[in-house]
C-alpha cells in the first residue's frame, strides 16, 4: 500500500476551483492582492496555473486531470492583480511597492488605489473593519469593469470561514449564518477557501514566497481579530483541536441543506407566481396569497427573501423582523393592507395576491 502524498495549497486550490467550477476557460478575473500571506499564496498559485506549471510529480497531475500533451483544462483565462492602500499603516506603501514588483517580474497587469479608509469610516460612522472592505470590494468591481471582466478572486481561507460563523452567530443570524463564506456567490470565487491558514503559511515558505505581514493582525481590536487570537486559540486548548475542521464540516452540512430547501423554495415558487414585471420601469412581482399561506413559515420566508432577490438583486436591508411582518401581513388575509419595510421596497395585499414591488 502506497503512502499517501500531502496535498499542499496548490493541490487544493486546483481541488477547490475545478468541483465548484470556479474558474473556466475564456475567464479574466480580477485578483485582489494585498501582499500579505493568503493574497500572495493565490497569486502564485493562480499565475502557475496560468504559465502551466503542473509538472509536479504523478499525483498533482492526476489531481488537475491534465489532458493530451500536458494541458490543463484550466489554463486558458487571464487575470490582473488589484491592490488598495488603505493609508492607515506606515508600512503600506512598502506593501503596495511589494505587489506591485511581483506583478512587473511576473508581466502581470497591476492596478492599485490609495484610499483614506479611516476618514471614510469617521464621515459614514462606520467600523474601520467595513469602510476597508467596502473600498476594496468598490475598487475591484472598478477595475472588473475597466478590462471587461467577470470574476473577482478572494484569497479567504478555512480559517476565515469559521471566523465568519463565529461572528455571525454572535450577531444572532442563525442558520444562514453557519455558512460562512461559501467558494463562490455570483462573480465573486474563493479559490483557496478550503486551505487552512497554517498551510497557506508553509505553501509560502516552501516556495520561497515573503509576504507582508500586517501587525494590525495580532491587535485585539477588532471582533475578528478577537475571535482569530483569543476564542479559537481557546477552544481549541480547552475543549476540540479540530475546532476549524468541525465548524467547516457543520458549514458544508448547512450549504447542503440551504440548497436543497432553495431547490423546493424555487419549486413552490413557480407554482404560486401569477406574474412578474422584473424589466420595465414599475417592477413588481405578484404572489397567489393562498397558495403562500399554505407554505411551512420556513418555505414561506425563503420565498420572500427569493421574491425579493428577483426584483433587487440581493436582500441587503431586509432583516429577520421583516420577514416576520410580511408573513403575519398575509397570514391575516385582510385586503388593501400593506407594508414597506424599506423605502424601496413595498409589500401590498389585495384580491387573494400579495404584491411586492420595487418602489423607485
């Protein structure tokens, strides 16, 4: 019996993108880069696949299912490095010059931005934590639209997975919350999302790769940072060493369910719409108000945070208390009463039909 050969990040990144079919051919990804280990490790893995160095021994080959001739299925997409200086540390300069000159040996097309992340914080009186992430997310879509691309690259891992589910079950978001970081929604892919942290960090080691190092990483400032220094290392000395892995089985478990209720939610949905108005300048969708009522309130919330999805995109500014109210509006089956849980959106009952619209 032969021994079984360690799959390094290379290895599971390759796993990761062809099971979720992250990345296809014709592809052009913007690749968000910081400098800092995980950004780094996806860089170098994204640009071997990319120049076809899959000549690493007979497992890895295997692994990445090489066609005829040593091609891999996954070579013909291109991708250009985004990097955003947040102008809070010192040393952030040093960071953007870092990637920058990877990027230039590389031939990598490299864009990047200074942003003063702290004032937009104090001006919008937001978390420091969310003005970053909301500069970054805004410059990626900037530059995805500037070369006609359609995928951005995330270098989240295993260990911001569980992280996330921490913190969205402190936040009381419940099931959906276990989720965590999925591998891909929408445009958005997370190659390395199944590589914990520590093998990220030896990836780099092991192929001579020096990332920056944010100090602001190990001040327990921020939630995250609470939860990444001071919860897990604690759980895992008192109570389960395997912490990350069993969080990220519980994840896996919760995705298969969400997609399976999301099948029967699509299912019921097709049965009770009576119309959909989704590409003119009145959008609203019309629900049969007997066919919903008759829905478990499970089924019943999921259609509406569908509905919704449909007319808006995203349910960004819908919370669980308005979902409640829209159930109780129609369980009470009395006409001409309506809700509007945001100035957008509008939910009206009337003639046995509930009638939600995007209101502009």
């Amino acid at each position: 019996m032969g021994t079984r050969i360690k799959e390094d990040c290379y290895v599971k990144a390759i796993k990761t993108i062809q099971k979720y079919e992250l990345i296809k051919r014709g592809d052009k990804i913007v690749v968000g880069v910081s400098g800092g280990p995980d950004s780094m490790c996806l860089l170098e893995i994204l640009s071997k696949m990319k120049q076809k160095s899959c000549q690493r021994g007979r497992a890895i080959l295997a692994t990445e299912k090489m066609c005829q001739n040593g091609t891999s299925p996954l070579a013909q997409f291109d991708f250009v490095v985004a990097h955003v200086n947040h102008m809070i540390r010192e040393e952030a300069k040093e960071d953007e010059e870092y990637v920058k000159k990877y990027c230039i040996k590389n031939n990598i097309q490299f864009f990047s931005k200074s942003i003063d992340v702290q004032k937009i914080a104090n001006t919008n009186k937001i978390s420091t934590e969310e003005a970053g992430r909301n500069a970054r997310y805004d410059f990626f879509n900037e530059v995805l639209q500037s070369i006609n691309g359609n995928k951005i690259a995330i270098a989240h891992n295993k260990n911001d997975k569980v992280e996330t589910m921490i913190m969205n079950e402190l936040r009381g978001c419940g099931i959906q919350g276990l989720k965590g970081i999925e591998p891909s929604r929408g445009k958005y892919i997370r190659p390395l999302i199944e590589c914990e942290r520590k093998e990220i960090e030896d990836y780099c080691k092991e192929n001579h790769i020096e990332p920056r190092i944010d100090k602001t990483n190990f001040e327990n400032v921020y939630t995250r940072n609470k939860i990444r220094n001071i919860v897990i290392p604690y759980i895992e000395q008192e109570f389960n060493p395997n912490i990350i892995q069993a969080m990220d089985r519980l994840s896996n478990l919760i995705i298969e369910q969400d997609i399976y209720i999301q099948k029967q939610v699509e299912k019921i949905y097709k049965e009770i719409v009576l119309e959909e108005k989704i590409d003119s300048d009145k959008q609203y969708i019309l629900l049969d108000l007997k066919g919903f009522n008759k829905q478990e309130k499970v089924i019943k919330s999921n259609i509406l945070l569908y509905t919704i999805t449909r007319l808006f995109n995203t349910t960004k500014g819908i919370e669980k208390i308005h979902i409640e109210d829209i159930i109780k509006l129609c369980a009470n089956n009395v006409g001409n009463k309506f809700l509007t849980p945001n100035k957008n959106l509008k939910i009206f009952i009337k003639n046995g039909k509930i009638k939600i619209s995007k209101e502009v």
